[in-house]
C-alpha cells in the first residue's frame, strides 16, 4: 500500500509538471514570448491561457504598460559656453515585443540603456543650439517636444514607443546662478525702458496730432462764429436802418438806444446821473427830441 501510494504521489507530481510545461498564462498587463531553442516562434498579447511544446519551448514576460525610465542629473553646454544641469524622465512602451526581443534579446535594461543615450545626446545637442536665455524660456514645453521629435523615430527599430520626455529640473548651477539671473534681470530691465521709451514717443506723437486737430477744429469755429457775428450785425445794421428810415420807427429805437447808453453809463452802487439840459437823452426825456 505505501509502495502504490508513494507511485500515485509520483505520478501525480509528474502530471502536474508536464501540465505546467504545456501551458503558459498570459496577464492583462504583460507580453508572452514563445522561444524554441532560444528563437521567438510567436508571441501572445491577449490574456489566457496557451499551449506550448514542454521541454522544446520556453515562455519569456515582457510587461504591456507604460513604463518609466529616470535618467541621472547631468551638466550640458549652451551655445554661449554656459553649463547648466538637466534631469529629465521618460515614458515609454513596448510596442512591437518581438522586434523588441530581436533586437535587445528582451532585456528591459538593454532597452532603457538605448533610450538613456538615445535621450542625453538629442537633449545635449538641444540645447548646444540655444543660448541660455533660450534654454531658461524653453521650460514650458519647448525643448521636450524638440528631444522627443528627435528619438522617438529612432526608438521604432528597437519595437519601443517613447510616449513622452519632460525634464524635472533644467537650472542653472549653484555658484554662477544669482549672477546669471541678474544680468537676466538687467537685461528685461533694457528691454522695459527700450518699450517705455517707444510708448512715450507715440503718445507724444498722438497728443502733437490730436492737439493740431484740436487747433484746426477750433480755428474753424471761431472763424464760423465770426462769420455768423457779422451775419448778425449785418442783419442788425439792415434793421437799423430799416428803422431809421421810417419817423415813428427811428424816435422809438432812438429812446430806446437813449436808455441802453444810460443803462451802460450807470455802474457801482451810485445810481444817480446828472444830466445837461442840451443833453440828447435829457431832450428825450423831457419830450424834446
């Protein structure tokens, strides 16, 4: 009984093996490489399970997702002889596993091997072709779409898809930092008065046009206002004599031309006028004219 016991055991334990053998499982998240005698016959990218020779193929994992690669902190060259420090990261992907397996014989550190050389010379030849100006203002996006543009074609021989590059840190070293930023500063500080000093001019050039137009517009109303002033007097002058030429029509207006010039002739707080007897208005009043 322990003898046929001890074979069931045995026999159980080989069964499981050469199951374990003839299957492979597949995850959601991962490639299955199918090797015979050391080369790829056929890879799975769906989930489940799959069948395999036991003992003539061997299965391999190559991870599905999105994967990231930290590149180390390094110094590059500006176009203007200025060193500046870089430490960017990467995201990438395994896009084709088999030309990935062909080429790199599925190894994910030969894979980032290639990408971190791929990425420090197009990073180190960007910026070689911008003063340091430029590198400081290309922070915002700029020079990571001008690194990734550069590699990503490069990255397709190996089956990798690089999905994005951004730098972490793109600065100045420590001990010529504060001088660069403040000749940075003194430099916008030109630039502002160079504006200032434009904006100026053109206001002074608005206010010279529009006081001209103003002069302009204000010659021609009064030289308007003259005419209708003499239009007026002309019309007041064909009254007057209109009025004058008829004998009831110039006693009244001379009365009351007598009253205005006594009007006129009456200022301050005295009141009183003293009149001559062969005074004009005397003779009106006294009903002599």
């Amino acid at each position: 009984m322990k003898k046929r016991s001890i074979i069931t055991i045995i026999a159980g334990v080989a069964i499981l093996t050469a199951g374990a053998m003839l299957v492979t499982v597949t995850a959601q998240d991962e490639y299955k490489l199918i090797r015979r005698f050391g080369k790829v016959e056929r890879v799975i990218s769906s989930p489940g399970i799959s069948l395999k020779v036991p003992f003539l193929e061997t299965a391999a994992t190559l991870p599905k997702q999105t994967l990231l690669y930290d590149l180390s902190p390094s110094d590059v060259i500006t176009r203007d002889k200025k060193t500046m420090i870089c430490d960017s990261y990467v995201l990438w992907r395994i896009e084709d596993p088999l030309k990935f397996a062909q080429t790199l014989n599925s190894s994910l550190e030969s894979g980032e091997s290639r990408i971190n050389t791929a990425v420090y010379n197009a990073t180190k030849n960007a910026i070689s072709s911008m003063s340091q100006d430029e590198v400081i203002t290309s922070r915002d996006g700029q020079l990571s779409e001008i690194v990734l543009n550069s590699v990503k074609g490069n990255m397709t021989q190996y089956g990798i898809n690089l999905l994005e590059f951004e730098t972490k840190q793109l600065d100045l070293p420590d001990d010529n930092k504060e001088a660069v930023y403040e000749r940075m500063i003194s430099e916008r500080d030109n630039i502002a008065a160079t504006y200032t000093a434009e904006g100026n001019s053109e206001a002074k050039v608005i206010r010279n046009t529009t006081d001209k137009e103003i002069a302009i517009k204000i010659s021609e109303a009064e030289k308007q206002a003259e005419i209708l002033k003499a239009e007026g007097e002309q019309e007041y002058m064909k009254i007057l004599a209109q009025a004058y030429g008829e004998e009831e029509r110039s006693e009244f207006y001379s009365f009351v031309r007598s009253l205005e010039a006594l009007e006129k002739s009456m200022s301050g707080t005295d009141k009183t006028v003293i009149l001559s007897s062969d005074s004009p208005i005397a003779q009106i009043f006294n009903g002599e004219s």
